[in-house]
C-alpha cells in the first residue's frame, strides 16, 4: 500500500512539472489519468504492478 501511494505521488509530481514546466494541458493529463483507469481494468494490470514492484526491489537494493 505504501508502495502504490508513493508511486502515485511520484507519479502526480512528474505530471505537475510537466503541466508547469512543458506546457503539458490539462486535457492532455485528463487523457493521461483516464488512460489509467481503464489500464487498470484490464488483463496485462498484474504484470504492469509486477514489474513495478520489481522495479521497486531493484531500486531498494541500490546501495550508494
């Protein structure tokens, strides 16, 4: 659950700087937002959050 809501943070920034920063629309990100939705709906959703939190495991292990 963290995960998810961090992405979605991570993920609502990135779109705020470009609404601000590269002229991004607002209908562009409505288009964006409902896009997700209905990606969520569909089949290929558990491999897209697999390979989030695969991601996610890759990125934690990163020791600096």
């Amino acid at each position: 659950m963290v995960l998810s809501i961090s992405g979605v943070l991570l993920l609502g920034v990135i779109a705020f700087l470009f609404f601000r920063k590269d002229g991004m629309k607002a209908s562009h990100a409505i288009v964006c937002a409902l896009f997700g939705f209905y990606l969520a709906s569909t089949a290929i959703a558990p491999h897209i959050k697999a390979s989030g939190n695969s991601l996610a495991s890759l990125l934690s292990g990163i020791n600096f």
